[in-house]
C-alpha cells in the first residue's frame, strides 16, 4: 500500500504536465502507526530521489546526515497516546495540496468537521 501511494507520488513529482497532486490518505487505528508510516514514507521519497542527484549534492546529503542526531519515537514511550503536532486546519475542507500524502489515526478522522 505505502509503494502504491510512493509511485503515485512520484510519478506526479516528475511529471512535467502539470497535473494537480494526489489526494491521498492513509487512515488506521493507530495515531502512532499512522505517523510512523509517514516517517517511513518519506525515507522511501528521499531514497527513490536520491537518483537524480549529482555526486556533490550526495556528498552535501551525506555530511548533513552524518551531523543531525536520530530522533526516534519507541512504541514503548508513547503507551498509546501519541500527541500529533502538526499543521493540519481544523476542517477537511481547509486541506491543501502540500497536506497530502496524508497520514492519519481514525480518531484524528472522526474529529474533522466537514
């Protein structure tokens, strides 16, 4: 499911006829697997973009990579109330383009207004 929507993504990345982006959503049970998903997501994103880059801007990728510390989030830590810090608008109407992919937990769904 998640390389579907990354091959969609993409394709839409390089497409150059100016197609308006995929509205996609990702909903499960779980706020933290959903998020998780999404930190999964965007790792495969960066990876399959690494192909068009120079060999300096790889170089520049990696030292910048080498520098940031790992932030990682452990089932463990959260014990189920994983707090979402985002900036999703308060109303499915208000969604934009630059919100999708969007990864989200049912109950985050239940609270949006239409």
């Amino acid at each position: 499911m998640i390389q579907k929507i990354l091959w969609i993504e993409r394709g839409l990345q390089i497409s150059s006829s100016g197609e308006t982006k995929a509205r996609q959503l990702f909903v499960t049970q779980s706020a933290l697997l959903a998020k998780k998903v999404e930190e999964y997501f965007h790792k495969m994103l960066d990876s399959v973009g690494m192909s068009t880059k120079t060999p300096e801007e790889l170089k520049a990728i990696a030292a910048n990579a080498c520098e940031q510390p790992a932030k990682k989030v452990s089932l463990d830590d959260t014990d189920g109330r994983y707090e979402w810090v985002d900036d999703l608008p308060s109303s499915f109407c208000e969604l934009e383009d630059r919100h999708f992919p969007l990864f989200i937990g049912f109950d985050r769904v239940c609270c949006f207004p239409l």
